[in-house]
C-alpha cells in the first residue's frame, strides 16, 4: 500500500533487498524499513536501526543499488 502515490527505490545487494514500506503492526499505518533476503523479511524504523541490521548481517549500505521492480503495484 502506497499512501502517498509516490514509488520508492527498491535497493538490491547479493539477494538481500531493502525497501520503505507503509505496515500496520498493530498500532496504526506507519513507514517502516523492510530487509528481505530469500524468504525473511526484518523490519525497522530508522536508519540507524537498519545499519546496525546490515552490521548484523556483514552488509554495507554503500554496496547496495537501486533497482526497478516490476510487480504491477506501483
């Protein structure tokens, strides 16, 4: 779901993929940072939490590249 109509950058880096995504985990429709890599998906809210995930994980944002998706929902 796309509140605000605009399409945002997919990052793709060796099979891992980080996009921003509007969710609703139970306290109201919020932006979170979603890291998916074969069938998991972690979420975050800030950069800061996304770096120390990528930390986690051996990735650097810098290696990351902007790819289009083709999904038909943007």
């Amino acid at each position: 779901m796309r509140v605000t109509g605009q399409v945002l950058p997919v990052l793709e880096h060796a099979g891992w993929q980080v996009e921003t995504v509007w969710l609703d985990r139970g306290d109201g429709l919020r932006e979170w940072i979603e890291l998916r890599h074969n069938s998991a998906v972690e979420y975050v809210r800030t950069r800061p939490e996304l770096l120390k995930l990528f930390q986690r994980h051996g990735l650097r944002s810098g290696d990351f590249r902007e790819i289009r998706v083709e999904d038909g929902c943007e």
